[in-house]
C-alpha cells in the first residue's frame, strides 16, 4: 500500500490517500483540502473508491461535500456517533467556526470495533474504536500501519475537552494500541507526523519517570 499524506490548510489536519499500483481505487482518509485530493486523483488517474473518516470533527471532513459533487455515490465510512456529528454542525463543531457544515445523510457506511473493509484483493482494513478525544473515534489498521485521528498524536496528549471527550477512556485507548501493537507499527495520525510506536511509547515512558509515576 502506497500512502500519501497531505497537510490541510484548516487546521493542519492530516488528509491520506492510499493505493496500490496494480489498481485505479484510491481511498481517502479524513479529506480535507477537497482540490488537493481532486487534483492528485486527475494527475494520476485514479478514481476514488471510498472514504474513511476518524472522526467527525470540521477539520477532518470539510473536504466531504466537494469530493462528492464530482463523485455523488461515494460512500463515507465512519461511526455511529460520527455519522451523528456528520449530520450536526454543532457536533462536528463547524457551526462555532461560523460556517455550518453538515454531510448529506447519503451512502454513510457505519462501521463497529473489529470490523473489517476489503480495500483491495489482498488488502483488509480493520477498525479499532479507540474513543478519548470523543466518544466516536475510529482507527484504521492496514497491516502495519495505524491512522488513529486525534486518539493518538506523537508528543501531544490527547485533547478531551471538546463534547464527549474524555480523559480516562484517552488514556485506555492508549494503553490498548501500546498492548495490541509492537513497536514497529506505524502511527498516521490526524495531525503532526507519522513515526513508529516504538518512539511514542518512549515518550510516553519518559514522562511517567518526569512525574513520578
């Protein structure tokens, strides 16, 4: 699997496409910037097959609408509570940006904990709930990769305060990918960069000694 990431103007959420070269499919995590996703599908003529989302917050699905003029029968895949925050301006937050923003309540895929999407042949996707930064978050395994949203960011703890944020199940979620994942899993998250989770447990390792844990 080939992954490309972009790094959206609102925010600086992270937008990622994955594909392979055997296939004209793309699939779309957490779009953003809709031109930069729109562009790169007619650069290299691909044809988007699907999109993922972590969860439903503006910043990481304010690219939905315009992907899907050009591509109506797109399905977005998200959970229960995210499809709810898909549908709310005041629950994905756009409404307190001044600029209501809601998805048409049209092909949206609700995906649970261990679900599994066949992205192509001999690609599965598996879906972990990992909630914290809100109830609805999602994370997606692809082999050795993990996109986790806002449920794990490098160097950043896990922001709780927006609705359904909460700091107890942030940290479980955190402890369940150290338990399930080695060290050699590859965490994409939604914001800042990628690197392995060697490095944050390390991290995370370092600032239990700082505060005396």
């Amino acid at each position: 699997v080939r992954i490309v990431k972009h790094i959206n103007r609102f925010n600086t959420s992270n937008t990622y496409l994955l594909y392979t070269e055997g296939s004209p499919e793309v699939w779309i995590i957490d779009p953003g910037d809709a031109s930069f996703v729109l562009d790169w599908l007619t650069e290299y003529r691909k044809e988007p097959a699907g999109i993922f989302v972590t969860h439903s917050h503006i910043d990481h699905i304010y690219g939905i609408n315009s992907i899907r003029e050009y591509y109506p029968l797109l399905s977005v895949y998200v959970s229960e509570d995210g499809k709810s925050g898909l549908l709310s301006s005041k629950l994905n937050l756009s409404y307190y940006h001044e600029r209501p923003y809601v998805v048409k309540d049209e092909n949206l895929v609700v995906l649970t904990e261990n679900g599994e999407v066949m992205l192509w042949n001999d690609v599965m996707l598996k879906v972990h709930a990992t909630p914290g930064h809100n109830t609805e978050s999602l994370s997606f395994q692809i082999g050795g990769h993990l996109f986790t949203g806002d449920a794990l960011i490098p160097g950043v703890k896990v922001f709780t305060k927006f609705h359904g944020g909460n700091k107890l199940q942030a940290k479980e979620t955190i402890d369940r990918i150290f338990s399930l994942f080695s060290g050699e899993q590859m965490i994409w998250p939604g914001h800042g960069e990628e690197c392995k989770l060697e490095n944050i447990k390390k991290e995370h390792r370092s600032e239990e000694r700082r505060v005396g844990k």
